[in-house]
C-alpha cells in the first residue's frame, strides 16, 4: 500500500474538514434558513390553531392548564405554525436548534 502513504501524509499534515460544533467556528446559517421556534406566551390566546395544523404533532395546547408544550425533537422546522397563528405568538429565527444530551419538551405558561 505504498501509494497511499502521499494520502495519508496530506490527511496528517491538514487541518480536519469537520467543525467542532457548537465549540468553535460556528458558520452563520444561510439566507433564508429556519431555524428556532419560540412563543411569545403573552400573545397567546390558547385558540389552538398551531397544534391543529401541526404536521409532526410537535405542539399540544392544554386549555384548562393555560400551557403549551413544544416538542423540538418531533418539530420538522416547517414554519406552518408560525403562519398559521394570527396574534404573531410564534416567531422563527435563524438560530441553529443546540445539540442537546437528552430529548425533551418545552412547557410554555400562558398567563390570564
Ligand atoms: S401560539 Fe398562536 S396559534 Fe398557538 S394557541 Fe397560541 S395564539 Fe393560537
Ligand atoms: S415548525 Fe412545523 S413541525 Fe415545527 S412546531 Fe411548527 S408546524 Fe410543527
């Protein structure tokens, strides 16, 4: 295998194509890249419209305890919640979704 020893010297020698994310030399995401999905809790009137629409059933509304939860994990960033909610309690960003250790939900209290 002497052929690859060019190969592997260049491989030794370079820097790795791969990025340590999130630790260093985050990239900015691309124009028109969604990202995050946040609630803005005192839009909110609970009217349910985000979880209906909701391909992935990533959202539930629970009236009688005023909360929503958002599953990250299930959510496929599609922004149809985000159009769909007309007090504008939903926003998108082009924030990247952090790496997390252990999958969860987000449980957001609607205030009265
Ligand atoms: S976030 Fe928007 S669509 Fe979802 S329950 Fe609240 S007001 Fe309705
Ligand atoms: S972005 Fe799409 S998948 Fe994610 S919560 Fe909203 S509607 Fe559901």
């Amino acid at each position: 295998m002497p052929w690859m020893l060019p190969t592997i010297l260049r491989n030794l020698l370079s820097r790795p194509v791969t990025r340590r994310y999130p630790f260093d030399d985050v990239r900015e995401p691309f124009a028109g890249y969604k990202g995050r999905i946040d609630f803005d809790a005192d839009r909110c009137d609970l009217c349910g419209d985000c979880a209906r629409v909701c391909p992935s059933l990533a959202i539930e509304v629970t009236l009688e305890s005023r909360q929503i939860t958002y599953d990250p994990f299930k959510c496929i960033y599609c922004a149809t919640c985000v159009e769909i909610c007309l007090p504008r309690a939903i926003g998108q960003d082009r924030r990247y979704t952090k790496p997390a250790l252990s999958k969860g939900v987000e449980t957001i209290e609607v205030p009265v």
